[in-house]
C-alpha cells in the first residue's frame, strides 16, 4: 500500500491531497530559514508558527457551530464539563485532535491547533466575535454581562463557542457570552 505523506484516517474537509503535511520533527522548520548566512541570530520559530493562516475563516467557524449545536446534550450535565463538548465539536469538525483538560487548558489545545489563531480578548466586547471563534476563561475570572449582575467562572475555567450573535455553546446554549476585563482568550478559526 502506498503512503504519500496522507493519513487517510484523519480527513478533514478543509485540507485536500496537496496540501503540505506537517510532522512532528522538522529540523529545518525549528530554526528559522537557515542555520548558516544572515538568518543565523533568528529565534528559534515552529513550522507551526510560520504556516499558520491569519484571517478568519468563515466555513469552518460556522460548521464548528453547527457540530458545537448537535453535540449538545439533551440535559444540562452536572458537573458541567465544558471543554469535553467544545473538544468534541472541534474534533468532529476535522479541525483537531483530542486533547485531555479542562476548561482552562484548553487554551494549551487552541494555541498549538493549526486551525485557530489567538485574538486579543481581554476587555473586548466578545458578543461581537464571529461564529466558531472559541473563548476561553481562567479560573476564578470576574465575569459579568449586559444587564449588571456579576459572577465568577468555576475553579476549572470555562471554555465556549461563539455562534456569532451574542450567544455561546458549549455543554449548554448560553444566552449571553459573559464579559471579562482579563483572564478571558479567544481564538479564531483560520
């Protein structure tokens, strides 16, 4: 059987046959362009941090929702466990693996996913970011929202989808995305 480099185990609908595979090892990824010449004194940079996209993509924001929307559960579950069922729309979106944590380690997972790119967050309005961008809150955040009332997130953080009207998926449908001044990320899909 031929390889060419495809695992045909892992398809996503957003790559195709001739895009380039990324492997974990890349000894001439790691150090820039060049070990030798005028690129000798550059910081060390991942292929992951050079190939990756910069501007949202739309299609796979909106079918992260639509999976985030069907992988609801039908009760809310208690304990809440967030970042399993934004997890589990990511995955079955094909935009990445599975990756174990919490609500608050799961801005590890987006960070170092080739499909999503870090936004600034903090003190932004983040009813306004588009669909399937994630949001991810540390623990013990100050959050509060349009009408005035105030909370804090849980002792393991929380972790939502943004569907692109205000309202946040993740374990449950949320009304509102609560507000937060600092200890809040976002990341979009590119």
């Amino acid at each position: 059987m031929f390889n060419f480099g495809f695992n045909f185990l892992n398809l996503n609908p957003f790559m195709n046959f001739f895009m380039p595979q990324y492997y974990a090892f890349n000894p001439f990824g790691m150090y820039g362009n060049y070990s030798m010449g005028r690129y000798y004194n550059q910081q060390p940079q991942s292929i992951f941090q050079m190939a990756r996209p910069t501007t949202y993509n739309k299609a796979k924001g909106e079918y992260l929702v639509q999976n985030a929307y069907a992988g609801l559960p039908a009760e809310n579950p208690d304990p809440p466990m967030c970042a399993k069922y934004v997890k589990n729309a990511v995955v079955n979106s094909g935009l990445g693996r599975y990756v174990y944590g919490n609500g608050e380690d799961s801005k590890y997972m987006f960070r170092g996913n080739m499909n999503f790119k870090e936004i600034s967050a903090n003190g932004g309005d983040l009813q306004k970011l588009p669909a399937g961008t994630s949001i991810v809150y540390d623990a013990n955040t100050p959050v509060y929202y349009s009408d005035g009332t105030t909370g804090q997130v849980g002792e393991f953080g929380h972790v939502l989808l943004a569907t692109g009207d205000g309202s946040g998926i993740s374990d449950r449908f949320e009304q509102e995305i609560p507000m937060a001044d600092s200890g809040v990320y976002a990341f979009i899909p590119v």
